[in-house]
C-alpha cells in the first residue's frame, strides 16, 4: 500500500483525496509561489518505482527556458520559475520524454526518473 506523507510550509494545505492499495491522490494549495514541497513516495510489493512531472515547455505564446542536469530540473517562462528535483534515491538522471502534448495552459513534456526499490523522494520549489 502508497503511504503519503507530507510535511508543508506554513498556509500550504495538502488534501487527501484517495489513498488505496493501488493509488495515493492529493491536491495541494499554495498560498504563493514562492514555497517548496518535499514528497517521499513508499510504495510497498514493487520491484520499482517511477516519478514524473508535466513540465510546461510552451504557454501558446512563448517557450520555457529548460536546464535539464542530471537529477535537477529547472524551468523558467515570463520571469517565474520552478524547480523539480530527485533527492532520494542518489545518482537518479531525469529524462525528457521528447513529446510535447496538448495542455489548457498550452504544450506539455513529461520528464521521469526510475528506480529501483520501494522508495523515492523529491522536491518541487517555486521561485
């Protein structure tokens, strides 16, 4: 079974909305952009375990800045930036998905990372 575990900084709210065996759903609200969020992902009877992340590379009127290095993701648009990293486990490298797909806030790439084990942690930061 998914266990979520989450701690927030101050005024974000984290809501659970389905925890199963089979899936962990959750809805977090910032107050700002300028918060970080830490997820430890345990996911018991898996040989593996996968993480991704919808990058915006493209808002219908101009394209995201894109450093890509490694475990770490940076993307910037307008000013605004965010950062998408793999802390746990070590030595992971993301990678692009190369398809860009249709979003309502314009055009989307997946960027994953795989491991093996039960256990994953990242960060997701605004600037």
């Amino acid at each position: 079974m998914a266990r979520l575990r989450c701690s927030a900084a101050k005024g974000v709210a984290i809501q659970t909305l389905e925890e199963s065996a089979d899936v962990v759903c959750f809805k977090v609200v910032y107050p700002d952009l300028t918060q970080t969020i830490t997820v430890e992902d345990v996911v018991k009877n898996v040989d593996g375990i996968r993480v991704s992340f919808p990058m915006l590379v493209f808002d219908g009127k101009d394209r995201t800045q894109i450093d890509l290095k490694n475990n770490q993701l940076n993307l910037e648009l307008n000013g605004k930036g965010v950062t998408f990293t793999v802390l746990d486990p070590a030595g992971l490298q993301l990678k692009r998905s190369g398809v860009e797909l249709n979003h309502r806030n314009g055009m989307v790439e997946e960027v994953s990372a795989e491991a093996s084990g039960k256990r994953m942690v990242y960060r997701i930061s605004g600037e």
